[in-house]
C-alpha cells in the first residue's frame, strides 16, 4: 500500500537525465561537508561570536567544495532547469506528428 501511495515520488528519480541518476542516489557529499562543519563548531561551541561562526563556516565550506567534482551530465543541467521532461533518463523529443495525437 505504501509503495502504491508514494510511487509517483519514488519513480521522480526517472524524471532526470541519466548521467545524474548516480548523484541523486545519495546525499554523502552534502553530509560530508557538513559533518565537518559540525565537527569544528562543536569544538569551538561558546567561544565565537556569530559572525565569526559564520565565517568559520564558510570558509570550511569553500575549502571542501576545491575537492568537489563536478557533476556528471553538466551539460543537462540547462535542460533540467528550462523544464525539459526526461522519461527513463532520456530527454523526450516531441515530433510534429506526436502533438497532432
């Protein structure tokens, strides 16, 4: 029953161009950089003011983000941004012929 109610979620991962399917899987790279963060203001909990914790913060995330990769699939990125509809990861080309249907 569950999978029945949430299936149009569960099946959203299709919407995407393949080449993104292997990052979507997983939020690791989000919880990394954070997990660092998190260890370091923990550390210094009471000791910095507010915005000097924010710094700190942002300068711990500027450092992560130099050992990022870039995404695989970059080029699809404008597509999925101007709404372009993916069916099993691949980009649907409308014909003509299609639309008259």
């Amino acid at each position: 029953t569950c999978l029945v109610k949430d299936r149009d979620a569960l099946l959203t991962f299709y919407d995407y161009p393949a080449e993104h399917w292997e990052h979507l899987r997983t939020s690791n790279p989000i919880e990394s950089v954070f997990a660092t963060v998190r260890h370091r203001t923990i550390r210094t909990k009471g000791a910095l003011s507010q915005d000097t914790a924010r710094l700190m913060v942002f300068k711990l995330v500027t450092a992560a983000a130099k050992t990022w990769r870039k995404l695989n699939g970059e080029n699809q990125l404008p597509k999925v941004i101007q709404g372009i509809t993916f069916r099993d990861g691949v980009e649907v080309i409308e014909t003509p012929a299609q639309n008259a249907a």
